[in-house]
C-alpha cells in the first residue's frame, strides 16, 4: 500500500523542479538569524532578478533523488543540504545578486547561548551608567573609575571572543551600554552554475590570484620533471638552460670554441676593455637623445621666412585694412 503523501509536499516539489528548469544557476545561502522582516525585505531587494525558496533538507534530499535521472548535475548538492539552509534561484549575474545578498545585513543584540560571529570590543571612555552600576562591571573584571557622575571604563577590553557562547552577563552588560555587536544576513556558502558547483569563496579570486596560482602550478610541474629526469613542456626551457651552462663552463676550462662561447671568452681575457665598451655606449645614448629631439627644433624655426614674406606682402594696403575688419 502506497503512503499518501501531503499535498504541501508535492506543491513544493513542484515548485522546485519548476524553478530547477527556469534557472540556470543557485546559490545556496545560510539564513541563521535571518527573521521574517528581514527576511522579507532581501525577498524585494532581489525582486525581478532572483527568487528565494527555503525549505526542509530532507524534502529537498528526497526531490533530488527521486529526479536524479533527469537532473543528474544537480545529485552535487546533496553533500551541502545540511543547516538551516535556502536557494536563491538567479539567471543574473552571480556576483551581483550575492553583493545584493550580503549587502542586507541587521545589526543585533548579542543573545544568550549565540556563537559570536566576531570579536566584541568595549571602548575606554564613559559608558553613560550611573555609579552605582561599578559592581556590576567589576564582575566581569572591567576596570573603571567615576567621573563627572557616570562610569567610564579605563581600558579597551575585549568582552566576547569570536566562536564562543555569548553567556547571561555578557548580553546583559551589552543591552544596558545599547551595543549591538552582531550583524546578521544571508550568507552565501555555495553557487551551482552550469552544472558546477565551488565554494561561494571562488567568486572573489582576481585574475592577478589566479595567474598566480597557474604560475605556482607550472613552477611545481617544472621542479617534478626536473627532479625525475622528465621532459615537459614547463621544464625543458630550464633544462636547456642548464645544459648551456654545463657546456659553456667545460668549453672555458678547454680549448672547445664556438660564436658565443667566444664572445664570453673575450670578455674575461679582457675585462678592462669591455667596461670601456659598455661606458662608450652608455655615454652615447645622452647624445642621440639630444640630437633627435634638436632636429625637431630646427624643423620648427624653418616657417620664421614665410613670417617676412607675408609682412612684405601686406605693405600697409588697402586690403590689409579690410581684412583686419573681417
């Protein structure tokens, strides 16, 4: 006997699989302490460009599996349904809509038993609470003094650690200074485009981060082939360095001779001569410099002679004047 399933189940199915078919790329977003306004307000910020669908991993899991003949690409997220998780479904640009995304961020007060999502610092300064308030700082080992009737703390002081539970009296000394430590969004983890799925941390390589990363490969594939004796296209210009180096230093102990061997050869018999060469032409440089940049100036003097004939020309005429009124 088969087992009935809720007729919401095959509603949002549906709706999956029909977005699936629209939307060429899905970015799987974390939504932990994301409320219903906040909520609402990243849903039209992304109106017309994206659409949010959130729902139970394991609704999402049995959908995948029961369609994975049909949309096999798509059996690479099972690995990542896991927390509270939701899929922005997008044919825009992925770097745009996660700018979107992330840009949505709510400030919060820090909640007992939360993991801090980062470090809270307390400032030196007045903290705006009456005296009688120093016993309650004195707890948490916050050094203070009275001044001009209100409590300041002496030192910057680091009250919550990133990665830990934010405990009942850290909570309750942030909501009487009014400090809201945490922000709070969407968080996107990863992006399935075209039937890959990478880390969300992919899209904020450059190209100079990724011409480094292939140089560093073709560096490492150069050293491998080297050290094993095995030519590859990374490591045969080395190699024939290397043997250009073996054979010109055995061609300087010996009589061996060849056209740059010689060069080489002349240099070290003579060194003296050869720091005069390099000093000639040098100094020679300057002076082609100055002389291409004074032929342009004797070109420029040369209209100076028309200037005169049309002085001549004008002679005080008649219509010298005339063309003075024009």
């Amino acid at each position: 006997m088969s087992r009935n399933i809720p007729e919401k189940k095959l509603s949002y199915a549906t709706k999956f699989l029909n977005l699936v078919k629209e939307y060429e790329r899905i970015l799987l977003v974390n939504a932990d302490n994301v409320g219903s306004k906040h909520f609402q307000q990243i849903r039209q910020n992304l109106r017309g460009r994206a659409v949010i669908l959130m729902g139970k991993n394991t609704v999402v899991r049995k959908i995948l599996r029961l369609h994975a003949e049909e949309h096999p690409q798509l059996q690479q997220l099972l690995p990542k349904l896991y927390g509270n998780l939701g899929f922005v479904f997008t044919n825009g640009d992925v770097n745009e809509i996660r700018e979107v995304i992330t840009s949505n961020r709510v400030g919060a007060m820090a909640r007992v038993g939360a993991i801090a999502p980062c470090n809270v610092m307390l400032p030196a300064g007045p903290t705006g609470l009456e005296p009688g308030q120093t016993s309650f700082l004195q707890a948490l080992d916050i050094p203070t003094m009275i001044v001009k009737g209100q409590i300041e703390i002496k030192n910057d002081i680091q009250v919550i650690k990133k990665g830990n539970k934010v405990n009942a009296s850290q909570a309750a000394l942030l909501v009487k200074l009014n400090i809201k430590p945490f922000e709070y969004g969407l968080v996107v983890e990863w992006v399935y485009d075209g039937g890959v799925l990478f880390a969300a941390e992919v899209l904020d390589l450059k190209d100079s981060d990724l011409l480094s990363l292939f140089n560093q490969g073709v560096r490492n594939i150069a050293a491998i082939g080297l050290a094993v004796g095995y030519p590859t296209l990374a490591s045969v210009p080395h190699s024939v360095i290397n043997g250009y180096k073996n054979v010109a230093a055995i061609a300087l102990e010996t009589s061996v001779s060849f056209k740059e061997i010689d060069e080489l050869k002349n240099i070290l018999a003579d060194p003296e001569a050869f720091a005069k060469l390099l000093a000639s032409k040098a100094a020679a440089a300057p002076a082609a410099g100055s002389g291409s940049a004074a032929a342009p100036a004797a070109k420029a003097e040369e209209p100076a002679p028309a200037e005169e004939e049309e002085e001549e020309d004008m002679g005080g005429g008649l219509f010298g004047d005339d063309e003075e009124d024009f």
